[in-house]
C-alpha cells in the first residue's frame, strides 16, 4: 500500500490537516509543536479505524493505492463527552456516522444515516455502528486486501522490550516462514522473530542485516540469536559480542539505541512488501547515520513507503529535498508545503541553507 493523500480532523479539539500529498519517502520537517506528530498519529488512528477502533471525533479522508488501483476512504465519528456515560455505557466507542470506499470511479461501501449499502445495494441486515466497514467487511474479497493493507502501517520500533523479556512464541507460526526471504517477510510474526527465523533458515539474509548494523557499530564483531524452548514453544534471545571481548553480552545489557538501531534495519529487510513505515523524531535512539541504510533500501527498490519527522540538520541534508515536506500550522491548522513550493534553491545545497533561514522551518507557527 502507498498512502498518496490524506486529510484529517479531530474534531474534539479542533486540530485539522489540510491535503498533504505523499509519496513513497516523506520527510516532514517543522518546528516544535506544528504538527509533525499528530500526522503520524492520524496515519495510526487510520490503522486503528481499519481494525474495528473507533476514535472520539475525528473525520478523514485518505487516498490510496495498492496493486495499482485507487482507493480512496472517507469518514467520520461522533464526538462524545466521556463523561455523559453511565457506567454500564463507558466501554462504549463512538458512532461512525458516515463512510465511504471508492475503487476509482466505483463506490464500494457507503454507510448513510444508518443505511449500508454495497456496491450501490441496500444490505438487508443491520451492521454495528461503532465499527468501520473496513473492519466488518474485511472477508469480502473487494475489502480484504485493504483490511491487510493497513495492518501493514509499522510505527516505529515497536518490538525492542520483546529482547528483553521472554515471549515463548509456538513454533508452528513460525515453521511455514523458514523456506524463503519473501515468505518470511510475508508471514504474521513479529519482527524479534522474524530476526530469529532468519538467523537460523536464511544465514544470508541474517548476515545482510548484520553487515548493516556493524557499519552503524563498529566496534561489534559477532550477533547471534540463540532460541531457548520450552514446551514446544520458543523464545529468541539476542547476543552481541565487541571485538576484544570474549564473552557474549545478552541483550539485556545492550544499549537501547544498539537494540532500536538492529529492529529498525531488520524492519526494512523483513517486514512485508507494501509497508508503511512511520518513524517519530528519527535521530531519537536511532542514530543519525541510519539514514543512509534507509536510503540505500529505497535504492534496492523495495516496495515500502517511510513518513519520518526530524528536525536533525544532517538527516535534513542527507534526504534529496524532493522528499522534503515543511509542517506549518496556523491556529488549528496544519499545511504540509513542498520545498518546490516554497521556492527553495535548485541545488541541494542551496536549498538546505534556504531552508535553514526560512521562517516556515525555523518558527512554524504563523498567527492567526
């Protein structure tokens, strides 16, 4: 899937973002405070809505494509005080009160004042208001591939703690991903697992991963996974070794940056074909010089799309500017602007220090 537009309003505090064009790399950049985060959140509330959550207040509008059809998904939900629930009522998510899928020209699904209808019919039968029809319908051939889709959005480094504490994971989930690099990538295991699986059935696969990690720390010589099982089930445990030492270090005594670092390059290398990966304050944990790796994939013509934020100067710098979009905000209102329509220079180099100077970088906040 590649998200190629999106709109969003949350209603109960007034924040709204207006269109902002995406494309396979996105960079938004901002000052403090302008946006940058809550486009991040959106694009996971989209997640959410698509798996059955309903979130309080909010209306959207998203464009997207997947297998190169056009889709594009509209709605909205009530807003609601949490607190004119009863008890028995507080579990409770808000109303969707309108939805809408289009393939193309084609409307698939409509909810309408309490109406559903399907491919331009009425269906017979009433369907739960509080749940979008992405998640109600996603066993209809026409739904599916969108329901799976967006279970494909990965925010950050969500597994790092799994390293950590022991998760026995049942080793038949895991056999059917052993055989190849796609089938791995393509299985539903979390990506701890996935880092196991490729280091004991996809040797190359594993020590691709690992050149990488050692190029961002070179003081590493070795990474191992080792499995520790328990009544069939099994539970990866990751090692490092520094030159010059002799004894493993378990994972529990490497630095949480080393730990995001490794999940993030094993996210690119492993996660399915057609993710959506989004990244918060990229040189937070991570390290600056993971932008290279992140580029290079890009490179390698994977089929992934990255929307990071960062305010860093040498992340800026290392991402053409055509992937550049600059986050303002005016009272609740969020623009995204390329760097070609804020007139920035031809050369990169030109344009990074335009944009150093310019006030929609460096303030953000324009008043009202």
């Amino acid at each position: 899937m590649k998200l190629t537009r999106l709109a969003y309003h949350y209603k109960v505090w007034g924040w709204q973002l207006n269109p902002v064009e995406l494309t396979d790399l996105n960079l938004l950049l901002g000052a403090s405070s302008v946006g940058k985060t809550q486009i991040i959140k959106a694009i996971l509330d989209l997640k959410c809505l698509a798996n059955g959550e309903s979130p309080n207040g909010v209306a959207w509008e998203v464009e997207f494509t997947i297998n190169d059809e056009i889709y594009r998904w509209l709605g909205e939900t009530e807003t609601v005080d949490p607190s004119s629930f009863s008890m028995a009522e507080i579990h409770l998510r808000p109303k969707i009160l309108r939805e809408q899928l289009f393939r193309g020209e084609q409307n698939l699904f409509e909810r309408d004042r309490g109406v559903i209808y399907f491919q331009g019919v009425a269906l017979p039968i009433k369907l739960p208001t509080r749940e979008s029809l992405i998640s109600l319908l996603q066993e209809d051939n026409h739904v599916a591939p969108i329901h799976s889709s967006f279970n494909k959005v990965v925010y950050k480094i969500e597994q790092v703690s799994q390293f950590t504490n022991t998760e026995w994971v049942h080793l038949d989930l895991a056999a059917e991903a052993y055989q190849t690099w796609a089938g791995l990538q393509g299985c539903d295991l979390p990506i701890y697992v996935k880092l196991a699986v490729a280091y004991h059935h996809l040797p190359d696969v594993f020590n691709e991963i690992k050149a990488r990690f050692i190029e961002l720390f070179p003081h590493v010589a070795e990474v191992k996974v080792d499995i520790l099982t328990k009544n069939s089930h099994v539970a990866p445990s990751l090692y490092l070794r520094e030159h010059g030492m002799t004894n493993w270090m378990p994972s529990s005594r490497i630095s949480a940056g080393m730990l995001k670092s490794l999940i993030f390059i094993a996210n690119l290398y492993l996660c399915d074909e057609g993710s959506v990966i989004l990244i918060d304050e990229f040189e937070n944990g991570l390290g600056v010089n993971c932008i290279d790796i992140l580029s290079d994939m890009l490179i390698q013509d994977r089929d992934l799309q990255l929307i990071i934020t960062s305010h860093h100067p040498y992340i800026i710098n290392n991402v053409p500017m055509i992937y550049w979009k600059i986050v303002t905000r005016k009272g609740d209102v969020v623009t995204v602007k390329t760097a070609a329509e804020l007139h920035l220079g031809d050369s990169k180099h030109e344009a990074f220090m335009q944009l150093l100077q310019l006030e929609e970088f460096t303030d953000g906040i324009i008043n009202a």
